[in-house]
C-alpha cells in the first residue's frame, strides 16, 4: 500500500543551530512519518551543517492564536509596568542592561 506524496501529512521544522540555545521555525515539508520527515529537514535545512538538533511537528497538531485577538490575549501585560522596568535609575559603571 503506497501513498502518494501529496497525501503525506505536513510536517513543521524546527532547527538549533550551534550557536543558538533555541530551535527556529525553518520551514515546512511533507513526509510520510517522523523518521522520515527528520531525515529529510535534514537534508534540505541542513545542508551546510549549521543545526545540531532538529524537531518536526504535525502541522495539524499546532494551536495558533488568530491575529485578529491580539488586544484580548496582550493587552493584560501591557497595564502591568511593573514588568518592565524602564522607569528605575540605573547606578554609574552598569553598562550592560
């Protein structure tokens, strides 16, 4: 039982490169399960041996947040100043903040 390609599910690609401690959405391919879809982010996203670690996800098992609710879901944080501490007076002799 072979299944055409264009019925593979669609798999989300995520690489770590060496000089980051996050992985980075780096694009999107279809393969007919995990190992494969790995096998194959790794031959087209890492081409030049910059990833070290590679994570595909379901495309249909990720939850985004619609655009259109931004206000609703950011707004909170913004009324909260606290947590931005723009306003507090940084001593002489800090340089890095």
């Amino acid at each position: 039982m072979t299944q055409d390609k264009k019925d593979w599910p669609l798999w989300e690609v995520f690489i770590r490169s060496k000089q980051g401690l996050n992985h980075k959405h780096v694009g999107s391919l279809r393969a007919a399960d995990s190992t494969m879809a790995v096998e194959n982010a790794r031959d087209v996203y890492t081409r030049r041996q910059e990833g070290i670690s590679i994570w595909v996800v379901p495309s249909n098992l990720i939850t985004a947040s619609d655009p259109s609710d931004e206000e609703s879901l950011f707004e909170p944080s913004a009324s909260k100043v606290y947590r931005h501490p723009t306003f507090y007076d940084v001593p002489d002799g800090i340089s890095h903040m």
